[in-house]
C-alpha cells in the first residue's frame, strides 16, 4: 500500500506522528490535523473499558472500535492493534488481519517477535508495524525492559528480524534511550518510540495521555 512507502520515506528526514482513537469523533478530530497514522489500540482496554490491562480486550471489541474510527478518518492511515491471542497461530492471525482490513484499517500491529506470523502476514499483502520492548500483552507489571545487557540484545534482534521480514514501521516501547537510539540507527524500518527517547524515528501516544485525561 502506498501509505507504506510515505512512512518509510520519513525515516531519518521528518518525525512521524501516530495517535491512538477509539471512537468516531476523535478520529475525525485527528484526521484534519495532519498526522500520519491513527491506532486503534488495545489500550482501548484501559482508557475505554476501565480495566487494569489489556489482557482482556477481545478481536469483537478492536473491530467495534476500528469500524467507528474508520467512519471517522477518511484520509489517515489506520492500524489495527492485534489483541491478545489474536495471531496464536499463522491461521488465525491472517483470519484477524483480514478482519481488520475489512473494518477499514490500512495495517496490523502486532506485539513482539512471531517471525511465521509476522511473513505470512506480509507475504498476504497485509501492512505489519512490529513491536519491541516492552509489550503490555505479556508483562506482568509495566516497566523499563532493556536495562540489563542480556534483555537489550534480545530487544534489539527482536527488531533487527522484524525489519529483516519486512514491516514498515516499528514501535519501541519502554526502553533505554540509549537502545531506542541503537535500534533506530541500525534498523531499515523506520522506528515509532514510545518511552524510547528522542531518537526514534517518530512517537506514538494513546490520545488520553496527550489531552491529560486521568
């Protein structure tokens, strides 16, 4: 898809902007403003449904929601987050993605490293962003991940095989500068920080946070 290619051409030269939305106002709200890709995040499970995680938000709940802000956003990129237990299997998550697509989002974001999924999603034609770092749909407790030199590195090979497989984008959540910098810089795939530091390629927020919505 073309909008692929516009957010890889950023890297290095312009920031990207992404924000999260949930519903159909606020993204109609975001997509006269300019920036270059809405999310329909799984935090949906925290800042929609008042729950502690985003362990329990469902694929009938993300479709919900991608559908309403795809009424909403009739110029900007959407992406889909895939939820939990969404993409457990290559067939299910090609069954999600699709579903997504059809919802009206553009791409998938999917958490963590699933080399199969992750190929045979990109190999169907569907847009992937990866995940590194800190990933809410497998922590226990939300913290820094990377501090140690044995969880960077594997932080850091988590996003050199995504940008190997092909995703367009990666979001780096929750690590140190330092690796968010040394990702950034050794990845082809431009890189979308949240709590990475500044040199990531872009930054991403849940739309809550950035109005101060307690």
């Amino acid at each position: 898809m073309e909008f692929e290619n516009e957010i890889r051409r950023k890297k290095g030269k312009e920031k990207i902007v992404m924000l999260t939305a949930y519903d159909y106002q606020m993204a109609k709200i975001l997509d006269e403003t300019g920036i270059d890709l809405i999310l329909v995040g799984d935090s949906l499970g925290m800042v929609v449904k008042g729950e502690k995680d985003t362990k329990n938000v469902t694929m009938e709940e993300m479709i919900y929601h991608t559908k309403a802000v795809a009424r909403g956003a009739k110029k900007t990129p959407i992406i889909g987050d895939m939820p939990i237990k969404s993409c457990d299997t290559v067939e299910k998550a090609l069954k999600n993605a699709r579903k997504f697509l059809d919802a009206g989002a553009q791409g998938v974001k999917v958490e963590g490293n699933r080399p199969n999924v992750v190929k045979a999603l990109i190999n169907a034609g569907i847009p992937v962003m990866g995940h590194v770092g800190m990933l809410p749909q497998f922590s226990e407790t939300y913290r820094v991940k990377g501090k140690k030199p044995e969880e960077a590195e594997r932080i850091f090979n988590d996003a050199l095989n995504l940008d190997k497989l092909g995703v367009f984008s990666i979001v780096i959540e929750c690590v140190p500068e330092s690796l968010g910098k040394r990702i950034t810089e050794s990845v082809k795939a431009p890189t979308i920080g949240i709590g990475a530091g500044k040199h990531c390629d872009g930054q991403v927020l849940v739309i809550n946070d950035l109005l101060g919505m307690d």
